[in-house]
C-alpha cells in the first residue's frame, strides 16, 4: 500500500509517560514511509530524537503557563491547550506545502475532534492505556454512575456491561469523576473532552490482541465499528537511549554492571513511573520491607523539582544495605533493567507504560497501584491473567515485615512466572513480522488509505 501521500500530525499530552508511547508508535509508522510531524512543546522537545529520520520532525508549540493554582490542573492544562494549540496548529497547517492528513492525539485530548474537523482530516484517538482502562473510561464518562452514599469511600460502583463485570471501590474511580462538582463547568469540560474520544473516526492501542482480545472486542461492539487496531507493545528495541526519559545519578553502564554481579532471578527492581512520589509514610515502609527481606534490589525513585511532602529515602539506608541494594535517583533505564537476567521481581505501580515493558520481560510483578487506571491493570494482571500477586494499595500499605514477606514470596510463584513467560513470548511475537500487532498496523495503513483516497 502508498504511505507517501500520509502527513500524519501526532499529538501527544505533554509528560513523558504520553509523549514516549505516542512517539515510539510514530516510528513504527516512520518504518513504512509514512512523514510524521510531532507537536512537542519546549518542556518535552527534548524526547523527540535528532536526526532520527527525514520523514520524522518535531513541531515546537507555545509553552503554557498554568496561571489557576485552583483549577485541577490536568483540566487547567487541556484547557489552555485547546485554546492556543488549536489556532496555532491551523494556522501551521494552512501554510504547508503538504498539509497533514490525518491526526493521531492521547485520549486526555479528545477536543481535537474538532481540530481535526477544521483541518478536514480523520482523527485517530492514541491510548498510552490499554483496552480494559479504556473500556473502563468510556462507560465512566458516558453513563455517569452515582454514588448513593457519597460519604462512603468503598461504595462499590460496578460496570455490568464491561467483559468480567468489573467493580471498585469509589475511592478508586477517577478523581476527575469524583472531585470536581458534579454537572459544574470543568466536570463537563472534562466529559466532553472525553467523549468527543467516541466521535472519532478510530482507535490505536498500545496493546496486543493476546493480551486483552475480550476488551479489544468490547470496544469495537461499543463504538459500532471495526476501526480499532492493536499495535504494541511499542518500545524503543533493545536498547534505550541514554537519558531518555531524564537525568540519572547512576549511569546504564554502573547498573548493568552491577546486575551483571548477581544470580539470574534473584534482584527485586522497583520503580513507580515517571509520574508517582512516595509519600513519607510509604516510602518508610518499602525501604524497611526492602531491608527487612534481604533480597537484592534495585530501586528507583523520582527526585521532586520542588519541596514538598515527597517521601525521601532515609537517611542511612543505602548505607545499610550497601552490596546488596542499587539506589537510583531520576530515570532509570527500565527495559534495560527488567530485560536483565538477574531481575526476577518487579514491584510497580501498574502503569500502563510498566505493565508492558514487564510482560515483555517475563518478570513477575509485585502490585502497588495508586491512581488513574492502575486499579484496573491491576486487575488484569492478578486476576485475569495471572502474571502479577498483590502488594499494596495507595496508602492501604501491610506493615513493613509483611509487605517484605510479600516481596520474598514473589520470588518463589512459579504458576506465575510461567504465565508470564507465556506472555512475554506472545508479546514479541505480535511485533514481529506476521504477528498480530505487525498485521494490525499493515490493516491501520491500509483502512487510512482508503479513507484518504475518499476524501
């Protein structure tokens, strides 16, 4: 099929966690001759890769200033998007040589519906989540469930018509959903933001069809249309370029190396994603149940640009358990980490970006979800697939020498480190050349095609 005639515009929400995911499938895309243009602003330019292809380029928009401490600033920030983005991305279009044709954009910006309406282009919707979350978000955002008794954190709210009837608790349902007042002005931004997601003309996930088919499915039965694709998992291959999600205080070179020195399967890695801060009280018991355990780790974790009631590792632990545990401080190189031999556990806070790059390493996980769709891939890893054991929740957190116990035992669940070896296969496979992801990619360009030869 002809790609050459493809402009594609890929707009990603501005934190690293959405602009890699978005990023890393432009390539894929870059691979079959397809020009992408990515609009990055000036705080995550620096993720867009130099010279990595002629058909690949960034496109640099205004920096937002977050100007309402008051405003839930997710909202605050898709605000502001949709009101300098959108004229300054039309104004750009409308001066190309070869104008884009298509739009590809993160969930979180589903207004650019309309951006894509006034560029007379089809829009695809990006998930950085998978198909269960995204299940999830649709029928939350749509049917608008209540809770009968609002001061009751664990009202269970159900989802009968989700494959599996998932329920939860309401503290764990979107603070989006929960917080703002219902029927008020951001609260009714932010669902129509959302829904305007449903309007669109499709759907790429970062996901592969062994891994969530039933929800896959779901979603083309609700949407009423074949168009949605599975592409993943996309990752950046073996290796990662240095420093690319951010600054570290220990090189790839000193961590592999110190990998290098231990058994295969005996070092525990823990990391949180790129998003979360422990808080004090949680960050004490995972460094006392990390000591108590004796096992060897790795753990990462995020230094705050600002003061704050940010857990920090205490003082005196990495003396403590110096030759046996590996401290890291900014971004740490995951896949190179999980895909080590010497890494058997994963203790994660079930983000979808963590999700993946584990099931493509074999390791066992070890839940501690904490927010946004980290309940729901929780689920999908324990209790559907059977790849990961639970941990903790948020600050519902087992006492120190219990979460430790959890940690050790973890090591030894061979049932679920055979699934995830089971999945870890599947998940390569779907990327190689005739495997699932790799024919639902060639089916994303060929259905594209045809919508813009009708155009």
């Amino acid at each position: 099929m002809s790609t050459a005639k493809t402009h594609l515009l890929a707009y990603p929400f501005p934190s690293a966690g959405h602009v890699i995911p978005l990023l890393d499938f432009t390539k894929t895309l870059v691979s079959r001759g397809v020009q992408v243009t990515v609009l990055v602003t000036p705080s995550n330019h620096a993720l867009v890769p130099l010279n990595y292809s002629p058909l690949l380029q960034p496109l640099l928009l205004p920096q937002l200033h977050f100007p309402n401490p008051n405003q839930i600033r997710l909202i605050g920030i898709i605000t502001l998007m949709r009101q300098h983005h959108h004229p300054f991305i039309v104004d750009w279009a409308k001066a190309q040589p070869t104008p884009p044709s298509v739009i590809v954009s993160d969930f979180f910006l589903g207004w650019t519906h309309l951006l894509a309406r006034d560029l007379h282009v089809p829009r695809l919707v990006f998930s950085p989540s998978g198909a269960f979350a995204l299940s999830l978000s649709y029928s939350l955002w749509r049917d608008a469930p209540q809770n009968d008794n609002p001061q009751d954190p664990n009202f269970v709210v159900s989802f009968p018509n989700l494959p599996n009837s998932p329920s939860y608790p309401w503290w764990q349902i979107s603070p989006l959903f929960r917080e703002p007042q219902r029927g008020g002005p951001e609260w009714e931004f932010h669902r129509e933001n959302m829904l305007f997601n449903i309007d669109s003309w499709g759907v790429v996930f970062n996901t592969f069809t062994e891994l969530e088919r039933v929800y896959l499915n779901h979603i083309k039965k609700e949407l009423g249309h074949q168009r949605v694709w599975a592409v993943g998992p996309v990752l950046p291959g073996s290796s990662q370029p240095e420093g690319r999600g951010g600054s570290s205080t220990v090189s790839r070179h000193d961590i592999i190396q110190w990998l290098d020195s231990r058994d295969n399967g005996s070092v525990v890695y823990v990391c949180f994603g790129s998003r979360t801060f422990l808080s004090s009280s949680q960050m004490g018991v995972l460094t006392r149940a990390l000591e108590l355990s004796g096992v060897d780790f790795v753990l990462s974790v995020r230094v705050p640009n600002v003061a704050g009631e940010h857990g920090k590792v205490p003082c005196g632990f990495v003396d403590r358990v110096r030759g046996r545990g590996l401290v890291i401080e900014g971004w740490a190189p995951q896949l190179d980490i999980l895909g080590h031999s010497a890494v058997g556990v994963f203790v994660t806070h079930c983000g979808w970006n963590s999700v993946l790059e584990g099931l493509v390493s074999g390791v066992v996980m070890v839940t501690w979800p904490m927010d946004a769709d980290q309940y729901t891939n929780t689920k999908l890893l324990v209790d559907q697939l059977g790849v990961a054991v639970r941990g903790a929740e948020d600050e519902n957190v087992p006492e120190a020498t219990e979460f430790g116990k959890r940690i050790i035992n973890a090591m030894g669940r061979t049932k679920e480190r055979l699934k995830a070896q089971e999945l870890r296969n599947a998940a390569l496979h779907a990327v190689q050349n005739g495997g699932s992801s790799f024919m639902e990619l060639d089916s994303l360009l060929k259905q594209l095609s045809a919508c813009l030869d009708c155009n």
